[in-house]
C-alpha cells in the first residue's frame, strides 16, 4: 500500500463500509480531496478493494446537468455504487449545482444505489451557497496528502521550472511558463491550496525557496494584481542576496525540529545563476506591465514601467553572455517601443532582434522584427522599404503553422498601407481582404484598423456597398467588445471578450440586453422555455421593436451556454426561407456534430504571446456585389433583406391540397421532405438534448411562399415537431403578420396548445422601452465604454426620446447614441449646440447619404424626399414608382439604371428605411414619422427639386452649423 492511501486508510474504509451499507437505494455521500491525483489513487484502491462493483463517472468541461449526464452514460444499467469526478474542470459549475438543487427528487427517485461525489474544498463551498437542500442529503468523507508528499512536489516544481528555461539554448519559450510548470503529484489549481495547507501545518521554508515559490506563484496568478506583488517579492530577495541553495532552513525553528521534514537537495549541476532568476524575474514583470496597460481602456497609457524591467532584463542576460536568453526576450522590448511609437529605438532594437532571431533560427520572432521594421518604415515615409520588409514578414509567416501567425493580420495592415501610398490599391484592397478573413482572434483593435482602412480604399474605388458593409462590420466588432457604446442602426451581436489567459472568447448575452428592461423579457422566455406547457412561442413586435437583437444577442447565447432543468439545450436560429427544409437540415447537422466536438476543445492561453488564435466571427467575403448584410437595427429589428420572393422558386405544394384544406391532415403516402430533419429531432432527444428551433423575421416566410397550399409543409412540420416532447418551437415575426398564423389552427397537431396559436400561453409580445429602461442602458453602455455622458445630458437625452408618448424606440436610441459618440458629445452644453434630438438624427442621414458617394448624392435626397408627402407622412412605395417619380424630376436614370438599387440598399441597411417584401413587389418607406417631417421642412430640399441641376449644394449641410 501508498503512503498517499496509507494516511488516508481509515477515511478510505469509512467510505467503503458506507457504499456497501446502502445497496440498492439511494445514499448521497460527498468525497472532499484537493487533490487530483491523491482522488485517482483512492479510487482506484476502493474499487480494488471493495467486493462491488463501482462504475466511475469523469464528468467533461462542458456537461452542463449531472442527472442528465449520468443518466445517459448509465442508460438502462444500475450499478452497486456509482462515483462522479470532474467537477473542479467545469466550465460552469454554478450552473450544474443550481440544476442539481431543482430535480434533487429526480436523483433519488431514479438512482437506487450510493451515489458518492468527488469534490476539493473550493467547489464543496459552491455546493454549499448554490445547493444547500441537494448537500444536506449528504455525509462528508475528507481526504489529504501528506506533508512530505507536498513538499517533494514543489521542490520538484521549482527544479524543473528554472532548468527548463533558464538552461543554454534551451527551447523553452519564456512566455507561457504556467504551461510548463511541472507541480508532481498537484496541478497549477492545486498549488495555492498546497502552500495554504503548509502554512497551517507551520512549516519554515528558506528565504532562497520562499522567493522561487513566489515566482511560480506569480506564474501561477495570472494577469491578476497579486502576480506583480509575487515577482516583486522574489526580485528583492534575488537582488539582494547570494544564492545558497534552495530548501529548508539548515537550522529549522523548534516548530519544525519534530516534523521530521527532508531537506531540499538539488541535483549536481541544476543550481541556476541567481543573476539569471534576477532576469527571469524582470522580463516577467515586465509582461505584467505591458498587458496591464494594454487592459487599460481609459486615461494615458504609461509604457515606462514595462519599458525599464524589460531593458534591465536584457542587460542582464547580455552581463551573463546569455544571448540566448537575449534573443527569447528582445521581441517583447519591440512591443513596448512599438506602443510607445518610439520609432527610432524600436529600429535599433528591431535590427538587434533581426540578427539575433536570424543566429538561433528564430523564425516566428524573426517575421516579427521584419513587420515592426515595416511599421517603422511607413511612420518614416519609406514606402518601398515597407513594402518590401513587410512582404519579407509574409513569405516567412507562409511557412509557420497557424498558431504562430497571431500578428498576420497586422503585417498585412502594414503591407496594404505601403501598397496604397505606392499607388497600388488594388493590392492593397487585396492583403486588407485577406486580413479581414483571418478574423479579429479575439483582439478587435487591430481588427478594427484593418476594417477601417479597408473600408476607405472600398470608398475610393467607388465600391460603396463593399465599403458600406465593412463600416457595419467594424461598428458590430465594436459593439461586441464594448468599444462602441451603441451600434447604431446594426442589429446587436452577443457580447465578447479580448482574449487573455483566463478567458476562451466566449459568447455572452450581450450587455444591451442585461441592461434593459429586455433582460426580464430573455428570463421569462427562457422559463417558458423549461415549461412542458409551452411547445410554442410567438415573439411579436412593432418594427424596430428589437425581436431580432433579443433573439441574436439573447436567447442565443443564453441557451447554449445556459441549463433549462435537466436537458441541454441545442437553439437553431433559421432566417432564410427560400428553402427551409435544406437550411434547417444543414443547421442541425452542423450544430449537433459541433456540440459534440465541444469536449475536445482546450481554451488557449495567450498570455506571452499577444494574440491568441481562437477564431470569432467570420466576416463577410464580398464579391462585385457584398451578400445581404446580416447587420439589422440595434436593439430594433427594421431591417429587411432583399425581398426572397424575386427570382426564387419556393417548393411546389403537393396535388392534393387546396387552399381551404380541413381540420383533419390527410396523409400522404409519400414520405415528407422533412422527414430526416424530425428523426434527427428524436435522436437528440434520446441525448437528452432540448432542441430549440427559432425561426426569426418569420414575416418573410410569407412572401417566400405566397399561398396557403405552399405554406402547408411547414404548418405540417411544425405539428409534427410540436409533438416531439423535447422540442421547442420560437417564431419572432412582426406583429401586423400575426394574422397569417391562425391559418393553421386547425391542423390536428395543433391541439397541444389547444388549435389556439394566438392564445396568451403562445404569443409573446415586445414594447417599446421605458424611460426607466433607456436609463438603464444609457448608463451602462457608456461605462462599459469609456464614453462617459454627464448625468444631465442623459436625463435630457431620455426625456427628447421619450416625446409625448413616454416610450422610447430601441431603434432611435440607437442611432441617437450612435451619433452623440460620433461626434463626441459628452455634455449638455454639447448637446444643446448641436440642436436637439432630431438634429442629430439629420446628421446621421448625412452622414448615410455620405456613404451613397458624391456621384449619388443627388439620387440619395431626392429619394429621401419622394419618401414623403406635402402632408408629412411616410407614403409606401415600390422601387417602380419611385422610379417614376424620379422620371418625372427630369431624373435621368437610363445612364446607370443601378443607382436606385444601390441607394435603396445602403438607405435599407442604414436604418433609415424599411422594405417591406410584399407581392407583387416590395415596398419602402421611412423609418420613423419626425423623419419625414423634417425633411420636408428643408428649404434647401424644396430648392433642389425645383432647381435639381442648377444647385449642388446638400440641404443637410446647414443643419451641421
């Protein structure tokens, strides 16, 4: 027998005699260890010894429900005991032990037999505050490894961790040493409860070992503050004193005299220049500072802290004869100077890095000097040395693997830059569309340069949707991150965080929702969710309500991440429907594979080596013509794709079904079309998966499929799915559409909720919001970035939106952000010069009109204009009488017949007007009444109409001041 089972013998023959005692019924008992590895060698003894079987259970990172877990690993067997591990790598384990405490029942009810938890002391706390009625059902059994064992393994952490990066040419990076840092018998979560632990058993170390635990401990934090006071710890005593050997003290105090405690011993050869640890120490201190400015998102960054440990760290090394150790450190110093804009140092350190990374073969290090190079050329104005520099950096990046490529997309920055002063913007265009694929890595602020010069070299070219959606997508990038406060006209995105060591880029709800009044509406949905009375939800609205923001940027990332009872929970979000059946299909199939590779996944850790590799969105590829944009309206939903209805051929209806077809589904001795899409339905089921499908902008399935027998496959399919116990149906349609669902009452399937499909257990509905609400929002979206508004131009602000209804449209508010940021408005004072509320928004028609180039300028106001009546109001109109109209102003459209289409399109996609797709043909109109008002009110534009050739000047300029 162990030492480690030895110790914990007696504890060890408690639990089993408990298992055997409580055979064939329910017995909860908890197993606390703080460590790993002493929890698998005592698991391991138990089912040696005991004379039952006991099935082990590991539960994976992203299980979200124990009872679901373990009853589907089980499936029809009942073992003698059953033991579950695993919870200490949950990615959320808050959320399994609430769901624990829910259907505590269910786990007596179906598991009849002991059923025994293994848990440390730090998650046993979270049961506790979480679960308390599910935890005290339970005995508790302690476990713990004894002192000597403890030792040994952090003697062994700080031997291993200074040899493997301080030893002459060895390959070790210094970034990222937690990586590498080998504890024995503890893991990197481990090592904190095992210096505790020593500490309360009294035990003495030596000051030498004392400082090289707080390296590692500084290694061990992370990028919290408590790492910079770790380093500073060992920095002082490395700097101060003469190494002497690490280890226990050689007089130990009268406390440890008894404990019998074994001297640390070091190995021949494994005793490190202490000058060395000194630099070791200052390079890290020195990347504590540049990611803690680099965190910092307000006030001036100060470069200089890390500027000076990293100098001091390199002068050290080279003292040493270390060029090695130069070489592995240099880049970071490159870093620093590079955001300090200290150009002629970065050169000289950058050429010093060049020659050093070219000695050791380097090669990932060595492309990075070559792009910091490129950067300093363009800051100096040598455009050819920059381009060829940077392209130096590509031809090496092209050979390393993808992870290594982190700073790719600003190298191409740097060569798209180069190419346009040269004069080459088709190339230029080229690398910045390259740049723009590989994704913004969770670190958007590169990402957002390389949008932005993308979207002006899109602009030159005269390519004004290609720049137009690359505006949109810059502004989104922003909202996601909460750089930009409000997205404008954009329809909201789930909430993301720069990527650091501590966090995967995640998906959130994003804080728009959180903030509002909407956060009740996501709870009550996801409730209703949960409930087996509601198979059906209808979520309705007014246009620019914000159905679709709440849907993408709520319920999506609520459900995926989120438990719902004992299910997990699988949302399928559907907004095409020319072809339903093929996008539904393709969605699950994805989807379904997609969760199933989730457990292979390890979140990356960047600390050390800039940005990380972990892919978020991908952007859209433009070809002559950008695809419809997916960018909708802030937290308002008004933004209507191309009308589906054109050039599309839904799928034929069956003969036999007539538009007044009857209560009773006649049955088709063909198999439908959906019919894989309702097994795969079943099978997720059989995985205890809740399957959640949202069909979003359902309007638009109306104009897809104009008639009733056209409809009637998917009023069959949507039956049969509501028939399925796990599944959930979502559709979000605007509510004057309502009517059109009531065509399917009287399917057969639809007595789940009783033939009442706009009954009150059904329909949701969606108001504008409150002036309560735009506070709340207001407020928290300014903090979250950076952009702080004085308290009495937000009570302003609010009482404008407000008007004489009370409520404020989500879309409006908006765009009236959106516009205040743009401008930078921060005071009442500020406010009021510009005008009021409406002013802002001619700005941001301007601004849109702007964007429709200086060649469509004309065609842009005179659109807007036909877009209202001498009464003020907002007519409908096709794009053929707004063709007319246009004729009949001596408009001449025959030189470039798809002006009016682009026009159209940005005007859609801006926010400033609605299409709606209606047959025969769709319509537009203004987004908002005071639009129309004051565009009318305009002198200028009266000016114009009459005079549309004689004056050039634009009837929104004199509104700017």
């Amino acid at each position: 027998m162990n030492d480690f089972t030895l110790a914990n013998q007696e504890s060890l023959d408690e639990l089993a005699w408990a298992m055997e005692a409580c055979q064939g019924q329910f017995c909860l008992m908890l197993a606390r260890c703080n460590y790993g590895y002493l929890q698998q060698r005592l698991i391991q003894q138990l089912q040696d010894e005991c004379t039952f079987d006991i099935r082990l259970i590991h539960l994976k990172p992203d299980d979200k429900t124990l009872f679901s877990t373990v009853r589907s690993q089980l499936g029809q067997e009942i073992p003698s005991a059953l033991m579950v591990s695993g919870f200490a790598a949950l990615d959320n384990v808050d959320d399994m032990f609430a769901a624990m405490n829910q259907v505590r029942e269910e786990f007596r009810k179906n598991f009849p037999f002991p059923f025994i938890l293994w848990m440390n002391d730090r998650v046993y706390i979270r049961l506790l505050r979480i679960a308390p009625d599910f935890e005290s059902w339970a005995t508790t059994t302690a476990f713990a490894i004894p002192t000597d064992e403890l030792v040994n393994s952090l003697q062994q952490a700080v031997t291993s961790l200074f040899t493997k990066a301080l030893a002459v040419n060895s390959p070790q990076s210094l970034y990222k040493l937690a990586n590498i840092l080998d504890l024995g018998c503890l893991t990197r979560s481990e090592f904190e409860v095992a210096l505790k632990e020593l500490s309360q058993r009294e035990l003495d170390l030596t000051p030498q070992f004392a400082a090289d635990l707080a390296f590692l401990r500084g290694i061990n934090a992370g990028d919290s503050p408590e790492a910079l006071d770790y380093f500073q710890k060992s920095l002082e005593f490395w700097q101060q004193q003469t190494y002497v050997g690490a280890g226990f003290t050689d007089n130990p105090s009268p406390q440890t005299d008894n404990l019998n405690q074994p001297t640390l011993i070091e190995e021949p050869g494994e005793t490190i220049n202490p000058q060395l640890k000194v630099g070791l120490v200052l390079f890290h201190i020195g990347l504590y500072h540049y990611y803690a400015v680099d965190r910092t998102k307000h006030g001036e960054p100060n470069w200089q802290p890390a500027k000076i440990a990293l100098q001091q760290c390199l002068e050290i090394f080279e003292q040493e004869n270390r060029p090695d150790l130069v070489a592995k450190s240099i880049t970071q110093l490159e870093r620093v100077l590079q955001r300090m804009q200290s150009w002629d140092e970065l050169e000289q350190v950058a050429q010093k890095g060049l020659s050093l990374h070219q000695q050791y073969g380097i090669t990932s290090k060595l492309a990075q000097d070559y792009s910091f190079l490129a950067e300093v050329a363009l800051q100096k104005q040598r455009w050819e040395e920059s381009r060829q520099v940077a392209q130096q950096a590509e031809d090496i990046l092209a050979q390393l693997p993808e992870q290594k490529r982190w700073f790719q997309g600003l190298n191409l920055l740097f060569l798209a830059q180069a190419e346009r002063q040269l004069g080459n913007k088709h190339d230029a265009i080229a690398h910045l569309v390259q740049a723009r694929e590989l994704g913004d890595k969770g670190h958007p602020l590169v990402y957002i340069r390389i949008l932005a010069e993308l979207r002006d070299l899109y602009f030159e070219k005269k390519h004004y949707l290609e720049a137009f959606a690359t505006k949109q997508l810059r502004l989104s990038i922003e909202q996601q991150y909460s750089i930009r406060a409000f997205v404008g006209a954009g329809r909201l995105q789930p909430h993301r965080q720069e990527a650091s060591a501590k966090t995967d880029n995640q998906e959130t709800v994003a804080p728009e929702i959180i903030a509002s009044g909407r956060q009740r509406d996501l709870e009550r949905l996801l409730e209703r969710i949960g409930r087996n009375d509601c198979k059906l939800i209808v979520i309705h609205g007014l246009s620019g309500v914000g159905k679709s923001s709440l849907v993408n940027a709520g319920l999506m990332p609520a459900l995926k991440h989120r438990f719902i009872g004992i299910q997990n929970n699988l949302p399928i979000l559907i907004r095409v429907y020319t072809n339903w059946v093929e996008e539904l299909s393709r969605q699950l199939t994805t989807n379904f594979v997609r969760d199933e590779l989730e457990e292979e996944k390890t979140p990356n850790n960047p600390v050390g080596a800039g940005l990380d590799d972990s892919v978020s969105i991908k952007p859209p590829t433009f070809q002559q013509n950008p695809p419809d944009s997916s960018v909708g309206a802030g937290l308002g939903d008004n933004l209507s794709r191309k009308p589906q209805t054109s050039q599309q051929n839904p799928p034929s209806p069956s003969q036999d079904v007539d538009n007044n077809f009857s209560r009773k589904t006649p049955t088709s001795p063909q198999t439908p079309p959906y019919a894989k899409i309702l097994e795969q339905l079943r099978q997720n089921e059989q995985h205890n998966i809740r399957t959640v499908l949202i069909f979003d902008q359902f309007e638009e399935f109306f104009f897809v499929y104009p008639n009733l027998a056209q409809r009637r496959p998917f009023w069959d399919f949507l039956g049969d799915c509501l028939n399925i116990l796990s599944v959930k149906v979502i559709l979000s349609l605007r509510e004057d559409y309502l009517h059109y669902l009531l065509e399917c009452n009287r399917l057969d399937s639809m007595s789940v909720i009783g033939h009442d499909i706009l009954g009150k257990n059904v329909l949701y509905g969606l108001g504008n919001f409150s002036p309560a609400d735009a506070r709340s929002i207001i407020e928290d979206l300014t903090t979250r970035s950076r952009f702080y508004l004085e308290p009495a131009l937000i009570d302003q602000l609010v009482k404008d939106l407000a008007g004489q209804t009370g409520e404020i449209l989500p879309i409006e508010l908006q765009i009236v952000g959106a516009q205040l940021q743009a401008e930078n408005i921060k005071t009442l004072a500020d406010y009021r010069e510009v005008g009021t509320k409406d002013e802002l928004v001619k700005h941001y028609v301007e601004a849109v009109i702007e964007d429709c180039g200086v060649e469509n300028r004309q065609a842009a106001e005179l659109l807007l204009y036909l877009l209202t009546d001498e009464k003020g109001t907002r007519p409908l109109k096709t794009r053929a009488e707004l063709e007319r109209d246009l004729k009949e102003f001596v408009y001449d459209l025959t030189t470039d017949a798809s002006k009016l289409d682009l026009v159209l399109r940005l005007f859609v996609e801006s926010g400033l007007v609605f299409m709606l797709p209606e047959l025969p043909a769709a319509r537009y109109q203004l987004v908002h009444d005071y639009l129309a008002a004051f565009i009318r009110q305009q002198q200028q534009l009266g000016l114009l109409v009459e005079q549309k050739r004689q004056s050039h000047q634009s009837p929104w300029v004199s509104t700017q001041g």
